[in-house]
C-alpha cells in the first residue's frame, strides 16, 4: 500500500490528455483502489466520477458496471448507504444476462449493505447467495473473499461458531495465492469471532 500510494501521489496532475480513453480508466481505477484501501474517501469518489464521464463521453458502456462496483465498495467502506445503493441501482441494468461472476459481486455487495443498515438476518442471505455462486466458478481470490463476507454477516447475526468456521476457510484460501491484505482482515474478523466464543485469540 506505501508504494503504491508513492505512485499514486507523485502523479496528483496527472495529464490524461495524451492517453487513450481505456488507458485512462485504468489509471483513475488504480487511483480509486488505492483511495479505498487508504481510507481517502473522496479522492476515490472523485477517480470513479471521472471515470464515469469518461464512459459516457467516448461510448464505453461496457465499462460501467465495474465502475460503479469500484464506487460500490468506496461508499460501502465510507459508511455511506445512500450513494452505495446509487452504484447497485446503476449496476442492475448491466446484470440481467450478464456474466454469473458479475452476478456475483452484485449480490456481494448487496450484502454489505444489508450490513451496514442492520438487516443482518438479509445479509446473511445474500452473502450465502454469493457464496454458493462463487463456488460454481471458482477462482480462489473470488472464494476467500466471498467466505469472508458470509462469515462477517455470520458474525452479525450472533452465529459466532457458523462465522469462525466461514473465516477459517477465508484465511486458509488467502494464504495459499499470498493475498496478504484479504488474510489480515480475516485475521481480525476471526479475533473477534474467537472472543466472543470466550477462546484464546
């Protein structure tokens, strides 16, 4: 994270106006990844924005969808239900036929924002939904972070045994593709769940 964000800052001005359209996406993707992860909120608003107007401006619909996931989990991560429900509304349109992956993070998402309005009971289903989707197609990565999700929602709802058992996986998986990030906060989540099962952390 430092050293991307040593990019990231020493670029602020970055002049786009020599770079194609898709080649601009990429960066102002990158930017808002790294805003999330660093908690700058509203820089990463501002990338996902930009990218957007691009989409519309040069007709790259098909870049919508992943934008507005990005922007999806910035509001999320900033405790901001009003615009996260934003990017899913914008999302759904894109969904109906769409890729079972991009199904998938559709419903992910809807599972943190069941969280983060308190349906914890809607949360779990979601999540589980994903899960089970997540599992017909694979990919590792995919997996740990959607067990990790179910197990969060778990943890929620007070099935504290159900969600240890969900992050255990989550941990396992993360440590076999080195996904040093994904495996820290499956760490913490686990913490908690082991506390509350009043066992050692």
């Amino acid at each position: 994270l430092g050293r991307t964000a040593l990019i990231v800052d020493a670029l602020p001005g970055l002049d786009m106006a020599g770079l194609l359209p898709g080649e601009m996406l990429v960066w102002l993707e990158t930017v808002a990844n790294h805003a999330r992860f660093a908690a700058q909120y509203e820089r990463g608003r501002d990338a996902i924005a930009q990218a957007l107007e691009i989409v519309e401006r040069h007709g790259l619909r098909q870049h919508a969808y992943a934008l507005h996931a990005h922007g999806a989990s910035i509001a999320l991560a900033a405790h901001d239900a009003a615009a996260a429900q934003d990017h899913l509304d914008a999302m759904r349109p894109v969904l109906d036929g769409g890729p079972q992956a991009d199904q998938t993070h559709y419903w992910h998402f809807q599972a943190g924002l069941a969280l983060l309005r308190g349906e914890t009971a809607r949360a779990v289903e979601l999540a589980r939904a994903a899960q089970d989707n997540s599992a017909e197609i694979g990919g590792p990565y995919r997996s740990a972070v959607h067990a990790m999700s179910l197990g969060q929602a778990l943890l929620s709802a007070g099935e504290t045994a159900a969600a240890l058992e969900r992050l255990d996986v989550a941990l396992a998986q993360a440590q076999r593709i080195e996904a040093a990030m994904l495996a820290f906060t499956a760490r913490l989540m686990r913490a908690a769940a082991l506390l509350r099962l009043g066992r050692d952390v």
